[in-house]
C-alpha cells in the first residue's frame, strides 16, 4: 500500500519566492498533519486537518503561512513570501484520528537562499 | 516551554545489550504516548504506543513503560541490533501530538 506521499522531495528557492508543498495522505485516513522540523525547534506541528477541515492552525508561524485541503486525498502548504529562516524539513502525515498512529510522508527539503 | 523532553541526545549501545531511551513530560493532561523511529532522509515511522492508563506495553524486542507520577517513559530494546540504529523521538499527545527532540541511537556491532 502507498504511504504518505509528498512532493517535491527537495526545493531550493530565492527569497520573496512562493513555495507550494504537497501530500497526498493514505487513502482512507481522514486527518492531515503538516509538520516542521529543524534543528533549533525539533518537531512542530504546522496545522491540522479533520475531514478536509482545519482544526487547529495555531502552530503556523505567521500569515506568510497556508494551508489547504480540497479534498480527501490532497492538501497544500504555502508559503508566499518565502524567506530564508523558512528553510527545514516540512513533513506530511495522515492517520485515521484519535488516538491511531500518524503515518509520515519522507518529507520535503526546503532551502530558502 | 517544552512539554515533552528527551534529555539524551544520543546513546551508544553494543550490539546485544538492552537499550534504554527516555523522555520526561510535563502535561499531565497527555493520555497517549508513542515512539517513532527516524531513518535520514526519511519521515518518522511510528513504532509503539502506550495509553496513560497502563504502565507497560511489549512489542516483539520492544517495551514500553510509562510512569505516570514521576511523568516518565522509557523505551527499552532488547537485544539491540545494527539497524536499529536511528533517531528515536518519544511523542505525548493531548489533543494534538508534542514531540520530543529525539535521542539518536547508534549500535555498536
């Protein structure tokens, strides 16, 4: 069975750049995570999504930050404008709610010059 | 304000022996708690779980206690093998999932 699949892999922009990251969650699962991670603040959750609906966007750093969901199997994150303190690893991941185990996609590197 | 600490970040172990990966949290609203291991360039993968309201739970070479007076868990692995060698976060959750910082596990063949 296919994972969480997330694209593109790697991204290296310029600054003031918009950048778009996607996820394609596992089928069937009806919550979506996106999570960052550096090196300084570890794991933290971005956003998260219950039915296509977001449910608690609290952990977005600022308003450069967005999300959606336009359907069960899709979801976005962007950020416009980019800026070089956006640079980490953006992850994705699904899980069928509650207290099931999320499952990660590998992750989108991105570096902001 | 870090609710969910791994104070090791990392541990050598030989191949064989038992190791021991903790983390401590603060929440005592947190009712769940999992371990996901982390390979480079690869997302999280989750490995075992234990609901607040029992102190172990035994996977294969793989347990997990929770204490939850001194708000601790550990995640004993017995016997240690080469491809467990990872990153290893320790995650609470309260609604949403707070990850610790992860302890990076390297075994020794």
């Amino acid at each position: 069975d296919a994972g969480v699949i997330q694209s593109p892999r790697h991204e290296v922009t310029e600054m003031g750049q918009e950048v778009t990251l996607r996820c394609k969650p596992i089928s069937g699962h009806n919550s979506l995570f996106w999570y960052r991670q550096t090196m300084m603040r570890g794991l933290e959750l971005l956003i998260y999504f219950n039915n296509n609906v977001p449910i608690d966007d609290s952990g977005m750093p600022e308003d450069r930050f967005s999300a959606k969901m336009p359907n069960a199997s899709f979801s976005t994150l962007k950020i416009q404008p980019s800026e070089p303190r956006d640079s980490a690893v953006y992850f994705c991941a699904s899980s069928l709610g509650g207290t099931q185990p999320q499952h990660f996609g590998d992750g989108t590197r991105l570096s902001i010059l | 304000d870090q609710q969910v600490k791994q104070n090791s970040p990392s541990l050598s172990v030989q191949e064989g022996r038992i190791s021991i990966l903790n983390c401590d949290y603060t929440n005592s609203m947190f009712d769940y708690f999992l371990w996901y291991k982390k390979y480079p360039a690869e997302g999280p993968t989750f490995l075992i779980s234990i609901s607040s309201i029992k102190d172990k739970n035994e996977d294969g070479r793989f347990t997990v206690f929770l204490n939850k007076s001194a708000k601790h868990l550990s995640l004993h692995i017995v016997p240690s093998q080469p491809g467990d060698s990872a990153v290893y976060f320790c995650a609470a959750n309260g609604g949403k999932l707070t990850f610790g910082t992860g302890t990076r596990l390297t075994i020794i063949p």
